[in-house]
C-alpha cells in the first residue's frame, strides 16, 4: 500500500492522529490509508508558511513561473498514476480523471504565465500615482470531494503565483490526489511555501478560525461556506467562496433536439453530477417536451454503468454513501409526488455506491427535487409555457451560480440569458469553463470569482503607491 504523509515546512512526516482510511466509492471499501494530522500539526503548517512567506514574497515573477512550468512538467509526467489515484479515491472513469489531471496541468501553465499588473492612475509633474498588488501572506485552501485535483490546483496555483504561501486541506473523503499535488510543488518550491494537512474531523473550522492565516478559498456547500464566513471574522480573513449551485436551463421552442441532446445530457451527467455548475433543473417548453425526454433516455442509456477502472466504462459510482442516500431520497420524494421515472431511479444492486443516470418528468418548482441541489446523476424536466414566467422560475432560487438558455435564434437567448440571477450566463452550452474565463457565483453560490486575472488577483492585497513630485525644500 502506498504511503502518504503530510507535508510541512518542506518535511514528509507522519499525523500525529495515526491515520484514517480512505474509501473506494466502486466498492465502498477501503483502500489506502490517509495520515491524521493533529491541531499541533496545522499550527506548525501555518508557522512553517509564515516564515516560508518572508522570502517568497520577494521573488520574482519569473522565479515563480519557473517554479510552476516545472511542477506542470511533472504532473503531465505523472498523470497516468495521479489519474488512477483520483479514480480510486472518487470513482470518476479513468478518461475523465486523466482530463482532470490535464485540466490541472492547463490552468497551472496559464496562471504561471499571468502578468500581476502595476495600475498607473495618475502621471503628471505633480505627482504619481500607481496601484500595486501585493501577496496577502498565508493562504488556507479547502476542497471538496468532486474534482478534488483540480480544485486544489485553482486553489494552490494562483495563490502562489501572487506569492502567497499556502495550506492545503483536502476533504477527507478525496486527500490523495491531493498529497500528490503538493509532493509535486514543494520538489520546486522553497520549503514551507506549500504545506499539506490532512484529518477526518476539525481542521476546516480550526483554520476559519485560525489568526496565522490571511486568506481562505474555499470550494464546497453553501452551509459549509456559510461557517467559514462566521470563523473568517475573527481576524477579517480575506474569502473566496465558490458553493452550491442549482443552474437551470430553458430550452425555448424550436430548438434542435438532436443538435443539443447530447450537450445538454453531458452538462447534467458530467462527473456523475456532481459538478457544482452542472445543469441541475432543465426546462422544456410544452411544445417539446416529451421529445426532448425521449431523445435523452436515449442518450442515458448509452452510458456504461461500472467502476472507473474497468474498460469501456464511462459513468462511475457517487462518490460517497452520505450523497448516494441524498440522491434516493430526493428521487422517492418525486416519485412520491407523482413524477415520473423516465430512466434509472435505483441505486444498483452491486457493491459500491451505484447510481444510474436517472431521468425524472412531471416534476416542478416547490418539489424537493427541482428546489435542492442534487449534485448527484439525477435530472428533473420540468415543462413550461411561458417565457416570461420560466425565466422568473429559474431565477426563484437562493443559489446564482450558473444558468444557461438554448435556442434556435442565438440573439433571443442570448437576451434571455442576460436576464439570468447566475454569476455565469452560457447560450446554447453549459458548465463551459477555462483558465482564462473568470468563474464565479452570485447570491447564495459564493463570492469572488476563480480564473482569469480577475482570479488571481483574488490573491493580492492593493497597496496604492502616492508620489509627490514636488520639491519640499
Ligand atoms: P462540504 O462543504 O461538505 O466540504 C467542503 C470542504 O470543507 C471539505 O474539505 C470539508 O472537510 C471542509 N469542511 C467541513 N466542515 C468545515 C467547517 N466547519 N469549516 C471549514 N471547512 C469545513 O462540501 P462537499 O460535500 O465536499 O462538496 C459538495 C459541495 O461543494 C456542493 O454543494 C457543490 O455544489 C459545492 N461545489 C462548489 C463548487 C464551485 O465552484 N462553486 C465546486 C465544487 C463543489
């Protein structure tokens, strides 16, 4: 069995909490085991980036670029074997883990390339006037389970790119991949500019709290991100929350089926659904709608059901039993109701935590299904009439994160999609997301943004430089 370790001022070393199993959602049984660091230990992770932070604050920005073309170099060297620890640790299929591994590989190149710009705001005989960023200190980073590699990376990438030094807590159901990460990094970083602890329970609300560290991005649900805030206040941490999310989709009338079905299918399904900006409620006009049902059962039923590492398999189990059961229990309330299961609609009958890709029609806002996030292989179709009234039913949501309309007359959605409550607005895609686009939520989906410029300045701190030109003598 491999052996993991934390990672702190630069050492490999042992949770001083002995260890915690890591589960394979394919079987539902351990794998490998996980090291549990104590409280202790993340205090000296803070410590060890604090005095880490004196030194990579002065660095160049080419030394820093250097330093993450070359941990790029290795993961796309080590991609296969980081692939196949995500699909152990979170049962993504191997295809999909290995692009999340590239995914990882892109945005760390492209943020390493980003230029932190100087503003000029005023040039004159008087005076000069220039607005500079600066690196914040000690950055704490939290992942969820769903696309734990990736995420760390838009965490840990920018961060250090801006000179942050930072600490990185996995979730507990998904570290690996993420010690891996950090290995990588730390071969071409200083020691204690990149520390990783992991444990079961604690560490999340220990470092909201935490006075050592400047800034937290944190990726996972609303209620979580919600405590975060709370702890954050204790010493006016600097945020970045990126949360739950619940994106409708309107398809207006007329549109192409077969051009969009398997488009649409691909941004409710991707990762099994658990994707923050999936497409999570989809709305058919009435003139379409059992078409449009029909055509993705169609779709659904071309996935191959099993576990990531088996061949020809292109949809994998949830992730863990808690979200597995979530997702029965909001597809019995629909059924309760009424609604009608199109396709899937029951875990499989195997070990592991199986879930097919499941269809639901006759659903509508106010049942539990359309109201709640998922984040699960669960889709419902709801029907509308109205344009108008559609659109006030996709924005009738706490959370704002994405949202997308589809439709045969490109200005006409594209109108209609203005009119969207979400922090990102897609016309005919969804779920479409890039290093240089950047990404975040509105309303209860968090705030601050990842990606682009705007997203690694989310890692700087103005300090605005004010020049008197004048002679004082
Ligand atoms: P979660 O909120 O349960 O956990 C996220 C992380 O927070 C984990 O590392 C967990 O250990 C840690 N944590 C738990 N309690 C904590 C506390 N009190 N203080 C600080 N940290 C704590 O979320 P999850 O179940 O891992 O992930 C699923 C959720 O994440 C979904 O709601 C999904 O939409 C959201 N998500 C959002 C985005 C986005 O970019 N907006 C991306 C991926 C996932």
């Amino acid at each position: 069995m491999e052996n993991f370790q934390l990672l702190i001022g630069g050492v490999r070393v042992a949770g001083e909490n002995g260890e915690f199993a890591v589960i394979d959602p394919a079987s539902g049984t351990p794998f490998a085991q996980c090291p549990s660091g104590s409280l202790g230990q993340l205090n000296a992770a803070v410590a060890a980036a604090r005095t880490a932070f004196a030194g990579w604050r002065q660095s160049s920005a080419d030394e820093r670029r250097a330093a993450l073309h070359k941990a790029a170099d290795d993961i796309e060297r080590e991609a296969d074997g980081i692939a196949r620890l995500i699909v152990r640790e979170q049962g993504k299929p191997l295809a999909l883990a290995l692009s999340e591994v590239m995914g990882g590989v892109a945005w760390t190149r492209y943020n390493a390339d980003l230029e932190i710009p100087v503003e000029q705001v005023e040039d004159n005989p008087r005076q000069r006037v220039e607005l500079h960023r600066k690196p914040l200190g000690v950055v704490a980073s939290i992942t969820p389970w769903n696309w734990p590699f990736m995420i760390a990376v838009w965490h840990i990438i920018p961060a250090l790119r801006a000179g942050n030094c930072v600490v990185s807590k996995p979730s507990s159901l998904t570290p690996l991949s993420t010690l891996r990460l950090v290995e990588i990094l730390d071969r071409h970083l200083p020691p204690g500019v990149i520390n990783i602890v992991t444990g079961e329970k604690g560490f999340g609300s220990a470092i909201t709290t935490h006075p050592g560290i400047d800034k937290i991005v944190f990726t996972g649900s609303t209620p979580t991100g919600q405590s975060v805030m709370r702890g954050a206040a204790s010493n006016l941490k600097r945020l970045t929350l990126e949360l739950g999310g619940n994106d409708a989709a309107i398809v207006l009338p007329g549109t192409d089926i077969a051009a969009v079905v398997d488009d649409i299918f691909n941004a409710a399904f991707l990762n099994m659904g658990q994707t923050c900006a999936a497409l999570k409620r989809l709305y058919v006009h009435e003139s379409q709608y059992e078409a449009f049902a029909a055509a993705l059962v169609e779709r659904a039923g071309r996935e191959v059901v099993g576990a990531g590492l088996e061949a020809g398999v292109t949809f994998g189990p949830i992730q863990n039993s808690e979200q597995l059961e979530l997702v029965g229990e909001l597809v019995e309330d629909a059924r309760r109701l009424g609604a009608r299961i199109l396709c899937g609609g029951q875990r499989l009958p195997r070990a592991g935590y199986f879930y097919p890709p499941t269809l639901v029609a006759d659903v509508t806002d106010g049942d539990r299904l359309v109201d709640e996030e998922q984040f699960g292989p669960v889709l419902p179709l709801i029907a509308y009439g109205d344009v108008d009234d559609v659109l006030a039913r996709a924005n009738a949501s706490s959370m704002g994160l994405g949202g997308s309309v589809w439709g045969p007359d490109a200005t006409q959605a594209e109108a209609l999609a203005a009119r969207l409550e979400s922090g990102v607005a897609w016309v005919n895609c969804h779920a479409q997301i890039q290093p240089n686009t950047p990404f975040g939520g509105s309303k209860m989906s968090g705030f601050g943004v990842e990606f682009g410029l705007e997203g690694l300045l989310e890692f700087t701190g103005q300090q605005l430089l004010f020049v008197r030109k004048e002679n004082l003598s």
